[in-house]
C-alpha cells in the first residue's frame, strides 16, 4: 500500500491563505496593470454636460472635450475606449464600485469627492455664472437681482449646480431636475428663470440657443478646478495620469481642445 506523506497535502489553512494571499496581490494590482492586461478602459461620463460630454442622441455617440481626451488616453495606454453611462448622483458610487475605471466629463475637483476617491491634477479652471433668458438681462443683472422671492431657480440633483444654488440661494425658489440638459431648455421656455452652472457650458448654452444669455462668464461668481476621478490608493494610475495631463499641456494638446470644444468668452 502506497503511504502519502501528510505534508505533501495542503491543509485547510494552507489553502485559506493561499486564496487570501491571491485576493490581496489582485487588490494591490494597479488598474493600470489590469487595464494594460485587459485592452480597455473603462470610462464613466454622464453625457449630460456640454461642452465636455454629451451623448448625442443623432448619432448615439458620445462627444466633447473629455471625450475626445478620453480617445486620447486609450491611443497613449494602447487600448480601447469604453464608455459607461453613470449620473451625477451615482459617480461616486459607481466609482467605488469598479463600474468603471476612470470618470471623465467635467467633473470639480472638490474635498468632499476627495474624501472617498482620487482626483488628477487639474486641466481646466471654470467658475458659477448664471443663464439667464436675453430678455431678463436689465432685470438679472447681479446675485442680489436673482435670489429675490418670485424667482426660480433650475438645477439638476448631485452636482456641484445644485450645491452652489443650495449654499447661496436664500430667498428665490429652487426647482429641480432629475437631468442636466433639461435645464436650461426650461429656462428658455420661462419654466424657470435661472440656471446656476459653469460658465463654460453657460456660454456654449447662449451660443446655440439665441433666447439664452450667460451673465458675466468672465467674472464668474466661484473659481473651481475640474479633473478625472478614480478610486483612492492607486497611486501607480494617478501618476500616470498626472504625467500624461502634463505632457498633454506642455504640448499644447490640452489648448486645442479647449479652443475646440470651449473657445474664447
């Protein structure tokens, strides 16, 4: 009869940490490594905030200048672009829950986000300005014309429009909006008066809509950074992005596509 040695089989606990000592090395695998080994990058954008990302519904494709980065990105890395529908309410969620690897499309770069997940360094610098209709310029001409009672105020749940109009709107009336593009259609409708966003997409608003009229996006009312977001701890994929954001810069590839997308205001 043949005698097996007792050592040559891996016990119970050897077998436990065997498996644990596996789920802790793919934990500590950068997603740079995964996405390298996958051959695509998992990009999550709302879709909802021009100029930066939209999704077309003409063409079924998503567009702007983070979308354009974001193809930029995949050709660097080597790998292919997928893009994943999320909401302002959902990014952070969704983020910490691996739905994507990397969120792009004007998203600010804030302490409360910073918290929980990992910002890049900045690419773009905007501000609050308000949209307002053309004909109500005499009648909004400052904050002070515009939080009075009687006025309404549009914005759309879990972005930073809606935490703007909650910290500095006392006195008019706030309406929301499950999504970002039905804003400022209703304020060129009159259903609101209103609409506190970026001045960049304020201007892109009044240029396609001759109703609209961004107020002073020169002087705009806040100073925000915007930047991609990831999940915390990766500091191999923040790195890389960093540099990538840098060179980027120093090549003059980040001006273009803000002359694309943005242009002068």
């Amino acid at each position: 009869m043949r005698t097996f040695h007792m050592r040559a089989i891996p016990s119970l606990l050897q077998l436990a940490l065997l498996s644990a000592f596996s789920v802790h090395v793919h934990a500590q695998t950068s997603l740079l490594d995964r996405i390298m080994e996958r051959g695509e990058i998992r990009i999550g954008t709302t879709g909802d905030y021009k100029p930066f990302t939209y999704l077309n519904p003409e063409t079924g494709t998503y567009e702007g200048m983070d979308i354009d980065a974001a193809h930029l990105l995949g050709e660097v890395l080597g790998v292919s672009v997928r893009f994943v529908p999320t909401t302002w309410s959902n990014l952070t969620e969704d983020t910490l829950n691996d739905r994507f690897d990397l969120a792009m499309g004007g998203i600010t770069r804030t302490l409360t986000r910073q918290k929980d997940l990992a910002l890049t360094d900045p690419y773009v610098t905007i501000g609050k300005s308000p949209l307002i209709r053309k004909a109500d310029r005499d009648r909004f001409r400052n904050l002070q014309d515009i939080d009075r009672p009687g006025v309404r105020i549009g914005a759309n749940y879990g972005g930073t429009n809606e935490a703007y109009v909650r910290a500095n709107i006392r006195q008019a009336s706030i309406v929301m909006f499950e999504n970002n593009l039905d804003v400022q259609p209703a304020v060129a409708a009159g259903d609101v008066d209103v609409m506190f966003t970026d001045n960049v997409e304020a201007v892109i608003y009044a240029r396609q809509n001759p109703l609209l009229y961004a107020l002073d996006p020169d002087r705009p009312l806040t100073r925000e950074d915007l930047g991609y977001m990831t999940v915390r701890g990766d500091q191999p994929f923040i790195n890389y992005l960093n540099l990538w954001l840098y060179q980027m810069r120093q090549k003059g590839t980040l001006d273009e596509l803000r002359g694309k997308w943005i242009g002068e205001y």
